[in-house]
C-alpha cells in the first residue's frame, strides 16, 4: 500500500507521524511524506531518511493556524495534487484540515490533531473572535470533504462535531510510543514538565509559579529564550531549571530520571509527552480535562488547571508518599503500555481499508450507472 501523508515540523504532529511510518514498516506500507510549516530539522531529517519505507518531501508552507497563511495553503494544495499525480498513493492521509476540500483521486483520511476553534474555548474561555472565522470555513469544508476523520481521543472528536458538525461518525484512534525508547532509571528526586513556560494550552507557567513551594527542583523542557527560569511575562521563577529545547534522545534520558512528570494543561487532545514520561516510570499529574481523563483514567493524579494550590498540594503529596509515587508510577507504566504502535498501526490499516472499500462500492455504483452525489465544498481550490 502507498499513502501519501502530510506533516508539520513545529509540534507533536511530527513525532506522531513517525511513531506511525515506522509501525507499519512490517506491513510494507510506502509514505510519501510531505512536510510544512517549516524546514526539517538535520535531526528530523536523520530520524525520516532512517526509515526505509519513507520518501520525505520537504517545504515550508504556512500551516492553516499560522498568521495569513492562505496563500501558502493553497499553493501547497496545487504542491500536494502534484505529488499525489506522481506518486499513486492508494491513500491520502492528512494530518492537517484544509486540505481534505481537494479533488484528490485517492480516499481522504484526515485526522484531527487540535485545532484553534476548541484550543480557544478550553484556553481562553470563549468563542475565538472574527479574525479566527475563515479559519472556521477552511476546516470545516477540508473534514467534510475527507472520507474518514480520526481524532486521537473521543474528546477531541467531540469537539470538531461541536465546532464543525455535524460530521460523519469521527474513529478514534489513541496515538502511541515505542515503549523500548522509553524506560525508567534510578530515580533522582526532581519534578518533569516539557513546554514553554509561556504556553497557555500546557499551562506549565503554573508549575513554575508553586516551584517555590516544593521541596525537590522543577525542571522544563522547551524553548526558552530568556534566562534560565524566566518565561510568563519576563518573571523569574524560584526553584525552576530551565533545560531549553531537547533531542528526543535527551529528554528521554531526563524522563528515565525524573520522579514525577507534571503537566497541568488546559487543552491538550491526547498528551505524548505524558506518554513518553509515563513509559519512562514516572508518577503523572495532569490537568483534569476530558481528553486525559479518558487517556489516563485512574494511572494519573489529576488537578484542576486553574487551581494552583491543588496542583502544589497533589505533588507535595507524591513527594511526601513515596509508597504512593511508586504506585501511581506503576500504573502510569502500566496504562502507557496499552498504547502501542502496532496497536495505532492495526487500527490505522483498518480505517485505510475502510475508506478504499468505501470507494470501490461507490466507484461500482457510479459504473452501474447510479448518481453520486458529492458535497460541496467550499475553501481551498485549485
């Protein structure tokens, strides 16, 4: 099987696509993947080409969510016919929204990874304002046009029949990580969280805040462009090392040695980091939004996001319990494991097969003579 799949470069979407390329490797799926919203990276790019059932190709086109990007989008519409005419795929796989408005010849699965609509409401409070409403078409006329949606969590599916509906029944399929790239090592007393100290959505800023109050050191992986422990609004924060942006190499090794992972997040549709620090054997303490609730169930202590002292005092608890550190990191390890790639890689094969026999019956009935009636989409055109 040969599918044509889309990627950005500047967030999770990344480390999914290639939990997903190499998962199916055994099954002897070819990807064209085809990468936007910036240039690789030389690691990402290493990472790709080790992959031997990967054709990577490479551009910078804007992603639908970043400022004025609409033009790009549609010259990477015109970018991804292309390919398409070259390459055959049986499939198209996006893992982006506009796009799915496309004539593409090959069935349209498209998966639904966030998006700004519900990241407004969970972050902010409230409807995202006018500026965000081409944005709102654009999406809404990509998932209509595709053949599948998949989201990675009920709750993110939930929220594009919210904002989008209503849609066809939307699959859900869990992301997942490769367990053997993440184990637990002697643990060294500190707590864990990846993102910038800035970003609302992971809401690490709370973290940083009750730092001061914790007896053991709070370490943030992520971007930082200021000093070590400066980020909300150029505040210096007690008791926080900042480690800046790590290889996914390193920042497992600080995972394998962390006691406790927190991240206190607002909006967060499934959570890999939490994954990858649940793989790694570290105690979970999560905001208590839908989407974690479903993913950790009861493997992870969960804290309201905008309650700082209930976030102090769930990990002054861990701390303080060893007996229950360890048993609430044995459940984490034990739940991240049921999140295995070739669990994604089955299902994802399936809703492949699902969308081309979807096609074939619809292609005979058109050979029959029967009338096919196709929505109208509106949005990127080419």
């Amino acid at each position: 099987m040969r599918v044509l799949i889309t990627t950005d470069t500047v967030g999770g979407v990344w480390t999914y696509a290639m939990e997903l390329c190499r998962s199916m490797q055994s099954a002897s799926v070819e990807f064209a993947l085809a990468t936007m919203g910036a240039p690789l990276s030389d690691s990402q790019r290493r990472e790709a080409e080790h992959l031997g059932n990967v054709e990577v190709l490479e551009s910078d086109y804007k992603l639908e969510w970043m400022k004025d990007p609409w033009e790009d989008v549609k010259r990477a519409g015109h970018w991804l016919l292309e390919v398409e005419d070259r390459f055959r795929p049986d499939v198209v796989h996006l893992n982006g929204y506009a796009h799915g408005a496309l004539p593409f010849r090959a069935p349209i699965v498209a998966v639904a990874h966030s998006c700004v609509l519900s990241w407004w409401e969970a972050v902010k409070g409230g409807a995202a304002p006018a500026t965000w409403d081409r944005y709102g078409r654009e999406v809404a006329a990509g998932l209509h046009g595709a053949d599948l949606i998949v989201a990675p969590s009920a709750a993110m599916g939930g929220a594009l029949q919210k904002h989008y509906g209503p849609l066809p029944a939307v699959k859900v399929i869990h992301n997942a990580r490769d367990a053997s790239m993440y184990r637990p090592a002697d643990k060294e007393g500190f707590i864990l969280s990846a993102g910038r100290l800035w970003d609302e959505a992971k809401n690490v800023g709370a973290l940083a805040r009750v730092a001061k109050d914790l007896p053991w050191p709070v370490c943030v992986a992520g971007d930082e462009k200021g000093p070590q422990g400066s980020g909300v609004n150029g505040q210096s924060f007690e008791n926080v090392l900042a480690l800046g942006r790590l290889e996914p190499g390193t920042l497992a090794g600080w995972m394998a040695r962390a006691d406790v992972y927190a991240l206190p997040a607002r909006y967060e549709p499934f959570g890999l980091s939490a994954l990858e620090a649940g793989l790694s054997g570290c105690a979970l303490v999560l905001g208590d939004i839908p989407s974690l609730r479903e993913v950790w169930q009861d493997a992870a202590v969960f804290v309201p996001p905008n309650n700082q002292g209930e976030l102090r005092n769930a990990l002054l608890d861990l701390i303080r319990r060893p007996a229950r550190r360890a048993e609430m990191a044995r459940r984490a390890i034990r739940r991240a494991a049921e999140f295995a790639p070739y669990r994604m890689a089955d299902a994802y094969l399936s809703a492949y097969g699902q969308v081309l026999r979807r096609r074939a019956a619809i292609d005979r009935g058109a050979a029959a003579g029967e009338s096919r009636i196709v929505p109208q989409a509106v949005g990127v055109r080419v």
